[in-house]
C-alpha cells in the first residue's frame, strides 16, 4: 500500500509543496539564466567603455600616456583586472600589454564600431573588444586598433552571486510557504482528529448518531456512518425483537411436544400411543416450518440473490403444479390465469416460488369455511409483471392490513406461525418491487416485480 494512501497530512503536503518546489526551482533556473545575460551585458558595457576611453586618450595624446580618469577607470573596474593593447597606424606597438588575444579570422573589424568577441589568451577564456579608428600618432595617420580584454571568470563569479542570492530568497519564501501549510493543514485537520478522539471514547456497545459539528468535507463521512449505526441499531433491535418474538413462539409448541411425549410415554393402549404419537409428529412438523420460517426470515436479510431475466409465466405454472394436489385435496377450486403476452423479468427462481407458496398457503391458512376458490394471475406490462392470488375466503379488517406483513403478526384464530406474510414482503423488496393487499371485492394479493429497474446488489 502506498503511503500516501496512507496519512491524510502527508498527501496535502505533497500536493501542496511538491508544485510550490517545481515552481521554485524553476524560478531560480530562469534567475541563473537571466543573471548571465545581465553580467554579460554590464560587463561588455564596460570592457566598450574602457575600450573608447583608452581610443580617446590615444588620439590626444599620441600613445604616450592614459589620462588620470581612464586609470581611474581601470582601477574602479568591476571584478577582477582588465587589460588593453594599442597597435599604431603603421602596425606598430604603441602602448598596453603585448600580445592581445586574437579574434576569428573570418570576423572583420569596421571602423568606429566596437567588435566584441571570446578568445584564448595566455591559456585562459576571455572576453575581448576591439575597436579600430583612423589617428595620427607621431606624425602617421592612419588606423589605430584598441583592444580591451578581461578573464570570463568573473563575470561567471558575478552571475553566480546573483542566482545563489535569488536561490537564497526562494528557498527562504518555499521555507515560510511550507511552514505556514504544515501549520494549515495541521489546523485544517483537527476537527477530524477531534472526530476520530470523540469515536474513540465511545463504548463497542453506544452506536448513536454522530451530532457534533464537523467540516462540510467530512459531512458525507460522518453521514454514512449515522446511517450505517442507524443500520446496525434496526438490526439488533430486529435481532433482539426475532429472539423475544421466537422464544414466545416456540415455547408453546416446544411445551405441546413435550406435553404429547409424555401422553405418547402414559399411553394405556397401542391404539391411544399411537393416536398421540401422530399427534407428536404433526405438532412437531408445525415446529420444524416455523423454525424454517425463522430462519428463511432471516437470510432474507442482506441476502445477494441470483436475479436473472427469466419468464415469469413459466415459473408461476411450473410451481402451481406442483401446488395444485394441495388445494384440490381441500376440495377448493384452483385457477391459474397466465399473461397473454411475454412476462419477463429478473427475479430469483427460488425467491419467487417462497413468495408465491407463502401466499397461497396463507389463504388456504386463513381463508377460513367459505373458502372454495383461489385464483392466480400473471400480467405484464412495460412497467412491471404483477401476480394476483386471490380468494374467496375470509377478510381482514382494513385497519389490519398494514400489520399483516410485520414478524409474528397473528391475524384472528388460527395454528400459522405469523411469518409467511413477513418472508413474501422481504422478497418483494429484494426484487425492488412491492407486495399490497386489497379486500374488495375479494381477498388479494398482488406481488409485482418491476421489469424497468436495474438490480445492481
């Protein structure tokens, strides 16, 4: 793992101050640069002054001598010595330092306009002006070449100078600019090492909402973990509510097992043991399907189904199949009504057939003496494909029709395990569809699927 993935602080920092570097760096390039083309410049300028003074002071005084303000020149010169060579009309030495460096010879020099060039003199790089006028020394006219040249050295040393002072205040600005981020970022980020303290000091067991004041970057944060302690707070309440709601359940009929053992065990004849053992074993059926139940309710949650596009008509007619022996054996009409068109959709297979089997156990559960018909029907549409099982059966009261589908919820007298309902509304929401319940003109219930909604778990 990267460590800047790692720390917070030091991934602000790095994108913060590693541009500001970049940037400084190549301030202080472009400085160095700049400093050389300015050395250059002060420098030519005055090899070109010193070079005029020493034509001027020629021609006046025929070579013999430099004025005292020329000297002064000299010696004020800036960084290091400065030397000078004068050729005569007839080409002969006149003053200065023999041997003056030699400029290319495919560089011509024009009268009256100084010619600066580089060269070797002595084995060292140097800087040199020349500059040719017509004079008359000692009788002789003609053209007089001045040259003035200084070592490349110290015009080196001055640009140097320039770009480590420029270097200098950079580094001193870069200095300040990170100092004042890492305090920013140090004081940017304490509401969230505040936050993080504040978690910290909670117990495992205190899962309430975070409501202190946090920054609006943090906010999605701190949102997402209320809604995930609000998840978890529904969850053990859920957890709490199916262990309270299961130990009352399955208390009687664990009592009535134990209760019919011991008649089955007391049983004067064959005949009456076993009467009581059938007894046993229904009652305990009764049990293992609510225990089933329970379980199944369970699952259901967070559960990752197998969602596939599959016909919907197909798997309505292959579980009422297996169904119908059921309903007929109780001498009740079944009627299965399939969509006239295709009626496709995702859903899980096994899902559905639990939706569709509880629903149609819940009237035969429910539907009490008038009970003789049970209708299923498959429509669809471009919105949703929608199943109807409906009967003729007894009703339930308006007011109890939200209450039905909640965990446990008994609805008059009768031996269910109040479960079946709960499992059917879980599935639907699986499917992001929806379950309702209408009593008029009959009982129905309508589980729907959308076909128009894309299920990404």
């Amino acid at each position: 793992m990267s460590i800047l993935s790692t720390s917070l602080r030091l991934r602000l920092l790095i994108l913060i101050l590693l541009p500001l570097l970049i940037v400084a760096f190549a301030a202080i390039y472009w400085r160095f640069v700049e400093a050389r083309k300015t050395a250059e410049d002060i420098f030519d300028r005055q090899l070109v002054m010193l070079c005029l003074a020493v034509s001027r002071d020629v021609a006046y005084s025929g070579g013999d001598s430099l004025s005292v303000t020329t000297q002064n020149l000299f010696e004020d010169a800036a960084a290091g010595s400065i030397y000078y060579h004068v050729y005569g009309p007839d080409g002969s030495f006149v003053t200065g330092y023999s041997s003056p460096p030699v400029r290319d010879r495919t560089a011509s020099l024009e009268r009256n306009i100084p010619f600066l060039f580089n060269a070797r003199h002595l084995g060292r790089a140097v800087r040199a002006v020349s500059l040719a006028e017509p004079v008359v020394i000692g009788g002789i006219s003609g053209v007089s070449v001045v040259t003035v040249w200084q070592d490349l050295e110290p015009r080196f040393k001055f640009a140097r100078n320039l770009a480590l002072q420029a270097a200098f205040i950079t580094a001193l600005l870069v200095l300040t600019a990170a100092s004042v981020v890492i305090f920013g970022v140090r004081l940017g980020l304490r509401p969230l090492g505040q936050l993080e303290a504040a978690i910290q000091r909670r117990s495992p067991s205190d899962i309430r909402p975070i409501e202190r004041q946090v920054p609006i970057e943090a906010r999605g944060i701190v949102s997402r973990l209320n809604a995930l302690f609000s998840q978890l707070t529904e969850a053990q309440v859920a957890r709490d509510r199916l262990i309270s709601n299961a130990a009352h359940q399955l208390r009687n009929p664990v009592a009535a097992i134990h209760a019919m053992a011991q008649a089955t065990l007391a049983a004067k004849t064959f005949s009456a043991s076993t009467d009581r053992a059938a007894q046993l074993v229904a009652e305990t059926r009764r049990t293992v399907r609510l225990t089933n139940q329970m379980l199944s309710l369970e699952r259901l949650r967070g559960v990752q189904p197998a969602l596939g596009l599959k016909e919907v008509n197909a798997a309505v007619t292959e579980l009422t199949t297996r169904l119908a022996p059921k309903v007929l054996a109780r001498d009740i009409e079944f009627t299965v009504n399939t969509a006239t068109q295709a009626a496709k959709a995702r859903f899980d297979p096994t899902l559905l057939n639990e939706a569709i089997t509880n629903l149609i156990e819940n009237a035969l559960q429910h539907g009490g003496n008038t009970l003789s018909e049970i209708i299923v029907t498959v429509s669809a549409n471009s919105d949703a494909v929608t199943i109807q099982v409906e009967n003729d059966g007894l009703k339930i009261e308006d007011s109890e029709i939200q209450s039905c589908f909640d965990r446990f919820s008994q609805i008059g007298e009768n031996s269910g395990s109040g479960l079946g309902l709960a499992i059917v509304y879980e599935i639907a929401k699986i499917h992001q569809g929806e379950v309702m319940v209408t009593t008029k003109p009959r009982m129905r219930f309508t589980f729907s699927i959308p076909t128009n909604v894309s299920h990404d778990f």
